[in-house]
C-alpha cells in the first residue's frame, strides 16, 4: 500500500477507540508508508471542536456523532465507514466483590446497595443516566454517582477505589487492564450497542490518505483486533 499523500494524516478521535487503534496504526503506517498524527477527545468536545473551524482529516466517534458532522457539512457526505460495535461494561476495583448483573433487576439492586458509582460523559454515560430514570432510582444514586470528564477512562477511577461499581465501553474498560475486573457486559435485557464510525473532513490535507486509512481500520484485516478489545467488527 504505497503513501497517497506526501503529508501527515491527522486523525481526531474516540478514546472508545484507542485501544484497538493504538495496535492497527503502526500497522498502518508500515503498510502505507503515510504517517498519522491522533488527538483524542471525547464525543462532545469533538463536536464542539470540529464545530468551531478545527480542521483534521478523519474523524472518528459514535454514528451519531458522524452523522451530526455530516449534516452540518464538516464531514462528507458519503465518506462514512462504520469500524465497530460496542456495548456498556461493568467494573470493579482488582478483586474486589463482583455485583450481580444477571438481569435488569439484579443490576438495580446491585446499585441501590453500592456505595459509589461511575460513568462516561460520552454515549454509555447518557444511555445510562437515562436506564436510571427508567429503572426509577436515579434520584436515589444521584449522591454517590460521578460522571467523569470527557475523554476520561472510568476505570481509572474504579482503580484508584474511587468509584466501587464503573461503568463505560468494553474497550474502554479494557484498555486500563489488570488494576480492575470487567464483571461483564450489561445483561441483554438492557444493553446498548454504540456503533463507532469515521468519516472525511471536508477541509482535509489528506483525503486520499484519511480515507485509505479509514477503509484499513474498517475492513476485514483489522476485525481480529477490534473483536480481541472487546468489540464487534463494523
């Protein structure tokens, strides 16, 4: 794969992720001969960022987040590739008691009794501020729940004993590694999948690049790696 432009690709994307990434750029880079430069943020301040003039060449976060780009004519039309899939998690501190989640109400109970509570700023932590609506204890966890910065792995906190139950993506929950235990993913009854995609910006150096880049991270060899981070391929 030979380089199609004679400058850096510069990608701005998900910490969800990085994991992945961090292993197929290098990669990338050998195959290609194009060189990358990667910023990493969370899904709003990426919007707000692109938004306000900031120029990149690939763009990756959620869909939805794509999509919002798109419409408003910061991404282009048609350029987006879907790369993965990935749902919640649950976390504990390193050998810590790990709490039911076998179903909805199990993890319910398993929240009303916790001490402490973390999650995203991004797609998992809005999911879930909603689910605890719905479950009716969102007033009851209010106290003891903190939402993290954007950007910011969950389990870091969790780590540190600073949250008894975290939760965000698989692949983010992952990526921190053996200071805490993923206890799972939601039960399926209230799972929540996050597909995570990328697209051209319209004022890209690179498009020729981004979109070789783009089209690697999204095709059948870097399945393998995103399934070993937790994730589902496209």
């Amino acid at each position: 794969m030979p380089a199609i432009d004679s400058v850096p690709v510069r990608v701005l994307a998900s910490i969800a992720l990085k994991g992945a990434y961090l292993e197929l750029a290098p990669r990338f880079e050998k195959e290609s001969g194009v060189r990358l430069t990667t910023e990493w943020a969370g899904t709003g301040p990426i919007l707000k960022r692109v938004q306000a003039g900031e120029n990149a060449d690939l763009v990756i976060g959620p869909a939805q987040l794509i999509d919002a780009l798109i419409a408003l004519g910061r991404i282009v039309r048609g350029s987006r590739a879907d790369i993965a899939r990935s749902g919640i998690g649950v976390a504990v501190k390193k050998g810590a008691p790990r709490p039911d989640i076998s179903s909805g109400d199990a993890l319910r109970r398993a929240l009303l009794a916790a001490k402490s509570i973390a999650y995203s700023s991004g797609p998992s932590g809005m999911y879930l501020a909603g689910l605890f609506e719905r479950m009716g204890i969102a007033e009851a966890l209010r106290p003891k729940v903190t939402q993290t910065p954007p950007g910011t792995f969950v389990g870091e906190l969790v780590a540190r004993g600073e949250a008894e139950i975290g939760f965000q993506q698989v692949a983010e929950l992952l990526h921190v590694g053996d200071a805490i235990d993923l206890v799972g993913p939601l039960p399926p009854d209230i799972q929540q999948l996050t597909v995570f995609s990328g697209g051209i910006h319209a004022a890209a150096r690179a498009p020729d690049s981004a979109r070789a880049l783009l089209q690697f991270l999204a095709g059948p060899g870097a399945e393998e790696v995103i399934r070993s981070k937790g994730m589902e391929a496209g």
